[in-house]
C-alpha cells in the first residue's frame, strides 16, 4: 500500500507532492492521477483499476491565500495490489474523508504546497511554507500508519468471520451425516418391505453421497488456506 498526495500547481498543472512510503511511480500511474487533477469534480471518493493494481482516490479542495480561484485542489490516492473488500474499502474512505477535514481546518497549511518556489517568498512566507511543507508530509505519513492498522484490523475480522461461519458448515454437516447413518440404521432395523425399498435405499445413497462430497470440498477449502 501507498499513500499518494497531489496537488494542482497553478503554473505547472497536476503535481505529486508527496507519497508514503517513497517510491518511484510508474508513468501509468502518474497519468492517471494527473488525467483525475485535470477533470476535478466535487469532493467525492472513487476508485480505479488497472492490470493487478488499485487506486482509492478522494479529491478535495482546501482554502488557499495564493491559489487561483482562492483554493488548493488536492487528491489523496492509496494505491494497492491486494484485494479489498468492500467493508476496507469503505474504511480507507472514511479515513481519507478524516484526513481532508483535516487539512481543510488548518488555515495555514496550503503554504506547504508551494515549497518548491520558496525563493519567491520573503522571510516570514518561507517560514510558514517550510512548517506546512513538513507538516503536510508527517499527515500523509500517520494516514498511512492508519489505514495500514485499519486494513489489519479488519482483515482479521473477516477472517473470523470466515471461520466461524466454517465451523457452522462443518458443524451442520457432521450432524446430517449423524442423522443419516441413524436413519439408514433405523431401516435395517425395520421390516423387510423397507429394507428392500430401492427408491428409499438409492435416496439414502445419494444423500450420502452429497454429504461426502460436500464434506470433501469443504475440507480442500480449508488446507487452501
């Protein structure tokens, strides 16, 4: 997983700003991202993917002093090869949504986002850019911390979710093999009409059957695991 900051610079269109951990992004995703910047929308959450991989984009825009139009459009993009579920991905959503609000309650830290022209700042500007600049980094640092801890978290939920409704099909499927073996013991037991009834002896041999079956692929389910 990666956390992916952007920002749209006035002068030189879709930028990345930062991402966490730092790695080099491939040029497809770097298009993509810039090709989202370029068609900004409301603030929203919304997902692509490509080849093996995943982005869960929330854009938004924060108060800016310096920006055409008085305001910064930025978009956090977490971007992963794992499969999600819909729960985790809702998750990231909520987590993003916490991370542009708070963004947008700062009032200062849309500085940070012109830390490479600091040269055209005087003194107290360039202060407030270097601050916001590191700031900015440390928050798209901790949101990744958190999703990495969220994505854990409700990873293992699902997984005990998963096996507790195993060990419920497992449970039920021992029992109806109980249940049969007493009801093929119960015939053998009675007169000889029914021992002999074919119908009810191929229903019980099917049924049986369906029981190993089942059991079976239940079992290979498990040692996949």
């Amino acid at each position: 997983m990666i956390v992916i900051l952007s920002f749209f610079h006035t002068k030189v269109g879709p930028s990345i700003f930062y991402s966490f951990p730092q790695t080099q992004l491939a040029k497809e995703i770097l298009e993509r991202i810039y090709d989202i910047m370029d068609h900004p929308n409301k603030e929203e959450f919304f997902t692509q993917s490509f080849e093996n991989l995943k982005l869960l984009n929330y854009y938004f825009q924060i108060e800016s002093e310096w920006a055409r139009g008085k305001e910064e459009m930025i978009m956090a993009s977490i971007m992963t090869n794992q499969q999600i579920s819909p729960e985790i991905e809702e998750s990231i959503s909520i987590l993003c949504k916490k991370f542009s609000e708070k963004m947008q309650l700062d009032k200062d830290i849309f500085t940070g986002f012109h830390i490479k022209e600091l040269d055209n700042y005087d003194e107290s500007d360039r202060e407030r850019i270097i601050k916001n600049d590191s700031g900015i980094k440390n928050w798209v640092e901790d949101l990744y911390w958190e999703l990495m801890e969220d994505t854990r978290r409700k990873s293992e939920e699902e997984k005990i979710t998963l096996l507790l409704n195993d060990r419920y099909i497992f449970e039920s499927l021992e029992e109806m093999s109980r249940e049969m073996r007493t009801i093929s013991r119960e015939i053998n037991l009675s007169s000889d009409s029914l021992k002999k009834n074919s119908a009810i002896n191929n229903s019980i041999s099917n049924l049986n059957k369906i029981i190993d079956d089942l059991y079976e692929g239940y079992m290979e389910k498990m040692t996949e695991r």
